[in-house]
C-alpha cells in the first residue's frame, strides 16, 4: 500500500490548484495587470514563442498604450515568454491555438479576437473598444464570421491598424478608413 501511494502523490506536481497557480504566476515575465476572481485561475495566460519582453512596448493602433498593457491590463491576460509554441489559455484553462507568428501585434490582435468570443472576454471587449474606439468601431457591425476576398489592397483603420482590404475593415466594425496602409 504505501508503494502505491508514494507513486501517486510524486506523479502531482503540485498538490492543489493554488500551489500551481502561485509557482505559474512566478515564472511569468509579463503578469496580468488584473484579476477576476470568478474562475480559479483569475486571469489568461498568452504563452508566445518571442522572448524579448520590449516588442510589447509597441503602441496598441493609434493610442499612446502598449500592446502589452491592453492586453494584460484590459483583457486580464498574462503573457508567458519564450515557451514551446504560441496559445492562449483560458481562465477555465481552455487552450486555443495562437498564429505561429513573431509579429507580437499580430499575436496579441488574434489574442483579443479569441477572449472577445469569450464570456467574460466579450464584455472586456465591449469596454475596451468604448472607451477607446467610440465613434470609430460600431460593435453592431462586428463580424466574427467575415467572408471576405484574399485580394490584398490595404485600408488604414480609423483605429490605426492596418487591414488587407475595406472588407475586412467592415467586418471589424470600422466606421471610417483610408486607402493605404497605416505605416
């Protein structure tokens, strides 16, 4: 008997969920900036193949705040640097594949895309793109499911994000755009 339960209890890494939490919250270079206390694990965890913290220094579209900061501030998500591959994990611990990307604006605009669809994350999306983006983005026009041509003729948003053609920017929910690209 005490063979058997010798090998059960060093096959758990940690005895319970919180002990896990802690040792995870302790390796993450980049933490949330705020929790929810609704789920056991009270933020997102974006595990991303870059390492270098800096690249999510860049401004968030036209505004004067990171990337970095809107994500783990707004979206109550941690970024977890030079893992295995890029996903995201939910509160509930969900895993959802991310783009196999370097482009660290990329990875954090598919990121949001993800937690909008989420219940939480589709009220922090609300309120995000109200305080930031009124008069710019229509949620009513917010199109999950775009169908749009892959022709690329790109429109700079109203939101100062570059999208591959005024599709695109429809499905997004932009009001206004201009030819070209934002850069």
């Amino acid at each position: 008997m005490l063979l058997i339960f010798n090998s059960i209890s060093c096959s758990e890494e940690y005895p319970n969920d919180n002990d896990r939490d802690q040792n995870l919250s302790d390796i993450i270079e980049l933490p949330a900036l705020r929790t929810n206390s609704s789920f056991n694990q009270p933020y997102r965890i974006l595990k991303t193949t870059i390492s270098d913290p800096a690249v999510f220094d860049k401004n968030y579209g036209n505004l004067e705040i990171s990337i970095g900061y809107v994500l783990r501030y707004y979206f109550y998500t941690a970024i977890d640097l030079n893992s295995d591959k890029n996903e995201l994990i939910s509160m509930d611990r969900s895993t959802f594949t991310m783009p196999d990307t370097s482009d660290s604006v990329e990875l954090i605009r598919a990121a949001i895309s993800e937690i909008s669809g989420m219940t939480f994350g589709s009220q922090e999306n609300e309120e995000f793109i109200i305080k930031y983006f009124d008069g710019c983005i229509d949620l009513t026009n917010i199109n999950k499911n775009c169908i749009a041509p892959t022709v690329v003729d790109p429109v700079c948003g109203c939101d100062g994000f570059t999208y591959n053609n005024s599709t695109l920017a429809g499905c997004a929910g932009l009001i206004s755009y201009s030819l070209g690209s934002c850069d």
